[in-house]
C-alpha cells in the first residue's frame, strides 16, 4: 500500500510538472502563429488521445509518464529535404516552425523552463497563503565553548532578524547563514521581551556550507532536540547499562545533548569504549556507562537501542498576507533557482560530491513522503522540482531547450543555421551526455536503497 501510494505522488508530481513545461512551448507556439501537430504527456503507448476541433491539435496522454513533447509542423523539415517541403501549401508553409525567424524559435524553445520558473512562484504563493508548519527560529541548544556561547546566545532567545532582515522560521536563519559563510553576521534577538543585538562571525568547516548545518556545525545553536529511549534490544549494551523505555538523554560524555545525531555519533565512534550517559527517569538525572558492541568489519559501535526524538519547541503554522505571499513567490523561486545552479555547478567542480545526486526513486520516495505530510509540503516539493526543471532544461546540452537556444545564438551570430551535420553530432553528444547522467543517478538511488 505504500509503494503504490509513493508511485501514485510520483506520477502526479511528474504528470503536472510534464504538463507545465510542454504547455510552455504549446502555448507560445499557438500564441506566434507556429502549428502544432501533436501535444503528449507521457511517452510510449498513448492511453487517451482526441483532436482539438479548430486546432487540430492531437491531445495525447501517454502510458510513460516521464516526460513529454510538443510536435511542431517543420520542426524537422530540414532533415527531409525540399521534396518534403514542396508538399506544403503557402499557408502551411507559413506557420512552419523552421521559416521562423530566430526570435520566435527561441521564444518557444525557453518557454517551457520559463513555465516552470512560473509555476514555481504560482505554488510557492499558494503555499505562502495556505500557511506553513515551520519550526520557529528559538534557540533549543547552545554549545558549550561554541562561537554562540562566546557571542552571549543564550537558551530560548527568539532570532527575529539576520543582518536586519526579518526571519519568521529556522530554515530561514539556516539558509542566511549559508550565504554569510565567512563574514560576520547581525542579529537581532528577543530575549524577556528585550531585543538583543549581537554580532558573530560565521567561520568556514571543512564541508561545503551547502552541505552543513551552520546553525549547529558552525555556531553552535540548534532548535534543541529531546531523544527518548523507544525500545532496548534484548541483551544488548543498552540494556546492560540500564537504559530503559521512556528515559530521556540529556547528557553524553559530559556535554549537553544538541541533537540525536550527536548521540549516534558518539555510540558508533565508541565501539568498545564506555560512554558516559546522562538520562532523565522519573524526573531524576542518572549517570549511565554504556559500552558500544563492534558489529562489523569496520568497527562501528552499536548499542541496541531504538530511539525517538522530538524537538524542544512544537511547529507553529505561519501565514503571509496576499502582498507578501506574493513577494515570497518570487523571492523563493529565486533562492531556489540559485541554490539549484549552485549545487550543479559545484557537483561540475566536485567541490560536491556527485553521490548528492538523485534519480526518479529518489524522487519518488520525496514525492511519498511530502504527500503524507500534507498538501502543503507536497506543494513545496512540487514547487522545488519545477524550479530543479527550469534550470536543469537550460543547461546548454544539445537535445535540451539550453542546447537549443545555443543552436539559434550561433545562427543569429553567423546569419544562418549550422549544418545538419554539426547538429547531428552535437544532439548525439547531448544524448549520451543525458543518458550517462541519468545512469549515474539512477545508480545512486539503488546504492541508497541497498544501504538502507
């Protein structure tokens, strides 16, 4: 039931986002006189199809919902020589796509990522006026000895703004630090009622800031965590060392719990070690000594615990008004849009590793999970892979609309179009180009499946 519940999120997701970018290149070519013979969703055998009365457009919803196309009248003319060409009449001949001058091809070759770029800023209003779950931007944790700690953060205090500019959610706070990554940065607290103004500087890790959490890596804050002791493993480490259903982890090795991941650490790089535990039972703070179990080859400690962890502070639904839904449409799409060119650039350098990037399951699994969050974190993710779309659709590779524009620059610059040849072996690379990344991608996501 879950599979098919993740494969019916992933074929809507897919299905609508096909839908925009083709209605994309579809309506700016009706709206510039070009005719349009064929308009599919999906590919492969068609389940439904019908012909448009005036148009004569044929409507297809194809079985492969992994993409789609637009089927212009001329597109690939050339390739057929003049006989094919003489077979048309003036006015056919006239709403060809290949007679087009350059601006008109290139209006419908970009309008499909453009379409995207919409979409998202559509939906990301809608999600603006629906309201948001966000995890508010209070202090939970600070580190002992933490950059925090030294600039005066204290437990609880609220972030209201960052280098003066109003935040409302801990991703926000998160998402300015990433770009503040080397700088100093303002903020703005709320402290008893009081504002605070303290200035601290964001150093840079070793890791990529795009792969980080700033927040807890770098400063040393974090919206705080409370992990829980779910169910001990029989004759286990854990249960050896009295660990028991219900207990709360405040404590590991001396230091105060931030987040779960810290406790994971510590028990998986203990493997044979004591650990010092400090858990709460019936409101009383206890000292536990627990001894991690090597399980395999490489010497990664287990205690044989199942836990769960809750944050500090519950999520509070955050509203925008209509003017600020739509600033936020815009002003999201465009983080997105940065954030997403970013990470393929770096994943180009290797500054990222390429392992970061995922295929239709990994989507898939995305597209299942945010729906059974609600419609709006579907929504966002919808909105998020439009974006990831647009931009991955303007990449200049040939067979993708980037690589098409390129095609037209070149054509404009030189006063006519490159020969079929050079377009035959450019569209061959871009193919392979294309093939291989998918290959790559689909390779990450079984590597992530059989890893668990």
């Amino acid at each position: 039931m879950e599979t098919l519940h993740t494969l019916l999120s992933f074929v809507v997701a897919i299905a609508l986002l096909v839908a925009v970018h083709e209605f994309g290149h579809f309506i700016v070519a009706i709206k510039l006189g070009i005719k349009v013979e064929k308009f599919s969703i999906g590919f492969g055998p068609a389940l439904l199809s019908w012909h448009g009365k005036q148009s004569g457009v044929e409507y297809v919803i194809a079985a492969i919902p992994l993409g789609g196309y637009v089927k212009m009248l001329g597109e690939n003319l050339e390739e057929q020589g003049e006989a094919q060409e003489q077979k048309l009449s003036p006015e056919e001949l006239a709403r060809a796509f290949h007679v087009q001058p350059v601006w008109k091809r290139a209006a419908v070759a970009a309008a499909g990522p453009v379409f995207n770029f919409l979409f998202a800023i559509v939906v990301y209003m809608g999600v603006a006026w629906l309201g948001q779950p966000v995890m508010p931007a209070v202090i939970g944790s600070v580190a002992a000895g933490s950059v925090a700690e030294q600039a005066g953060l204290q437990v609880n205090d609220r972030i209201a703004q960052v280098n003066h500019q109003p935040i409302h959610a801990w991703s926000q706070f998160e998402e300015l630090l990433k770009s503040s990554v080397g700088h100093d940065v303002a903020l703005t607290l709320e402290r008893s009622g009081h504002e605070v103004h303290v200035q601290v500087p964001i150093h840079r890790g070793a890791q990529d800031a795009l792969l980080m959490n700033v927040a807890s890596d770098v400063l040393g804050v974090d919206l705080g965590t409370q992990v829980f002791v779910d169910r001990v493993v029989a004759d286990s480490p854990a249960e050896q060392s009295g660990l028991k259903s219900g207990d709360e982890f405040v404590q590991v090795d001396g230091q105060d719990l931030m987040d779960v991941r810290q406790l994971i650490r510590a028990i998986q790089s203990h493997a044979g070690q004591a650990v010092s535990l400090g858990v709460l039972r019936d409101g009383m703070l206890l000292q536990l000594q627990l001894t991690p179990r090597s399980e395999n080859q490489h010497g990664v400690g287990k205690a044989g615990v199942h836990l769960v962890s809750k944050p500090v502070h519950e999520a509070e639904i955050y509203r925008m008004g209509v003017w600020d839904g739509v600033v936020y449409g815009f002003q999201r799409t465009y983080e997105m849009t940065v954030l997403t060119a970013q990470v393929m650039g770096k994943m180009v350098t290797a500054a990222i590793s390429p392992e970061n990037l995922g295929g239709p399951i990994a989507i898939a699994q995305l597209a299942g999970r945010t729906a059974d969050l609600g419609l709006v974190a579907f929504l966002t993710f919808i909105a998020l892979i439009s974006v990831n779309l647009g931009v991955l659709n303007l990449l200049p590779v040939p067979i993708l609309d980037g690589g098409h524009l390129v095609y037209l620059a070149l054509e404009k610059l030189r006063g006519k179009p490159l020969s079929m040849a050079v377009m035959e072996r450019t569209q061959m690379v871009g193919v392979l180009l294309i093939g291989m990344l998918m290959i790559f991608a689909f390779y990450n996501d079984l590597m992530r499946l059989f890893r668990g």
